[in-house]
C-alpha cells in the first residue's frame, strides 16, 4: 500500500464533521480520528497491522530504548509498537488529567522505568499543532530522553505548529486546517458525513 492508498483509508475511515474545539482550544469544524480504539476494530484489521508496522519501521530508525504514547489516543498505539517492534523496548505509560489537561505518568513505576532509560520515542495518533506533544515534554525529566515525534496523520499547517525541538515523523500528511470551506478538497467529504449539510 502506496503512502496516498494509506492516507485515503485512514481518512475514510477517521475523518468527519465536528463542531466544538480541539484540546488547545481551538474551535474547529472537522476531526480525524485514528485513536486507537478507533484503528483497532476487526472491520480495520488489514490497516490496523499496516499502520502499526510502519510505526515500527519510524521508531526504528531512532533506536529507541521505550516508546510512550501520548494520552489518550496513542497509548495502545504505542502498547502494540512495543509489542510487534523488532527488538524489546520498554513501554511506560503516560495520562492526562482531564480537568487541567496536564500529563503526567500512570503510576509510579512507569515514572521508575522512564527515569532508567535514555532514549524513548514519543508516539502520537494525529499530529497538529503540537500542543499536546509540548505537554508531554514538560513532564519533568522525560524531555531530555525523548529523540524524536513520530505519528500517524500529520494534518498540521505549517505555520502553526509548535516547536518541538527534535525530528517529528509521519507515516502520512496532509494539511487540515481545523476549520475548512468549501474550498478545501475534503469539504465534499465532511459534507456527506454531516449528513449533505454545510
């Protein structure tokens, strides 16, 4: 499967109307979601395991000692890349207190296993602006040993990312801005999902 083949199925199956704000407050009119209890249903099957190995294919490029995946969408993204990866990693686990959207670690011993290591891959669902990458960074110690971003769905502009400070990977990209018109080439699509309305 070719990186646009990838992208399609990934839109087909994760892209739709939506009418609120994303996790940086920014309102938005469309979402893509491949969190991944969404990804992991038997009727994605084929992508599911697509997907996964290409993440494997990323992370492997960095030589990673853990991968951890970003709350709430990459966690079990990131369980099965530490499961299907080549070579063992550890795989702490992260979460996001909903109330004041900080991360932090799960449990104290996953703070314990990330703290031994030196060199970890942060895993992302769908790359944006970056502002929940930046939240992960800030937890105390991590930043230093993450060496690299990687994703999904890149569906970022470019002049709103945030930085990041290191590589920032994708299996596929496109620029959905969050709010779009009839000028974009997905507005056909997030106007049949919305039920033939603009």
């Amino acid at each position: 499967m070719n990186r646009q083949e990838l992208r399609g199925q990934l839109l087909e199956i994760g892209f739709g109307p939506y009418n609120g704000q994303f996790t940086d407050n920014q309102p938005a009119n469309n979402k893509l979601n491949l969190d991944y209890e969404n990804l992991n249903q038997e009727q994605h099957a084929e992508l599911h395991d697509e997907v996964v190995s290409r993440l494997c294919g990323l992370a492997e490029m960095f030589e990673p000692e853990f991968v951890i995946g970003v709350p709430n969408g990459a966690i079990g993204l990131a369980q099965a890349v530490a499961v299907h990866y080549s070579g063992f990693v550890y795989n702490p686990f992260l979460k996001k207190d909903e109330s004041s959207k900080t991360v932090g670690y799960a449990t104290p011993l996953d703070q314990e296993v990330a703290e031994e290591l030196s060199c970890g891959v942060l895993i992302e669902d769908v790359l944006n602006r970056r502002s929940t990458t930046q939240r992960v960074l800030r937890i105390p110690g991590l930043a230093p040993k993450i060496v690299a971003v990687i994703g999904i769905f890149d569906r970022s502009v470019p002049s709103e990312r945030k930085p990041v400070g290191r590589p920032v990977r994708s299996l596929v990209s496109m620029e959905i801005p969050a709010i779009i018109d009839e000028e974009h080439e997905l507005w056909g699509m997030l106007v049949s999902r919305n039920g033939g309305s603009s």
